[in-house]
C-alpha cells in the first residue's frame, strides 16, 4: 500500500483520548480499518480531512499533545522531501 484515505476522524481537535481508543478510520483499496491510539493524549490538530484521498504512507495527517499541552499554537511542521538545491 503506498497511498489511503482519512473515511472519518473519531476524535476532534481539542479532545483527549486514551491508549486503544480509536482516533480515525482510513481506507485502502480493499479494506476500512481503525486506527487506535497507542498512548494517552489529546487530538492537537488535524491536518489531513475526512474523507480525503489518496495520501501517502507515512505523509502527517495530524499532530497529538499530551493532557495539558498548549494545542492554540500549534504549527504543522514543513515536509521532508524538499526539491535539494543544484550544486
């Protein structure tokens, strides 16, 4: 699988969860799964939208906190991958 789709986020921005919750289902060509959280934590900001298509594996699709976090200024970090300048 290189690329999936956010089919709906569980979870709100602002909102706390615990390990095992799910936060977001995504779909592939064959199949919807659950995505679950692995640690305790709160949805910080929400990048990629439901019902989104084709993103990348491994492409950030959201930013998590910890309970008690500052989330009001929250920045989504620049990719990785930019263009590299000619030598």
């Amino acid at each position: 699988m290189t690329e999936g789709g956010i089919a709906k986020w569980k979870k709100k921005e602002g909102e706390a969860f615990e390990a095992g919750e799910i936060l977001l289902e995504i779909e592939t060509d064959k199949a919807t799964m659950d995505v679950e959280a692995q640690d305790d934590g709160v949805m910080g900001k929400i990048i990629v939208s439901d019902g989104s298509k084709g993103v990348p594996v491994g492409k950030v699709i959201a930013l998590l906190a910890e309970e008690g976090d500052d989330i009001s200024n929250l920045e989504v970090p620049k990719e990785d991958g930019a263009s590299a300048a000619p030598a």
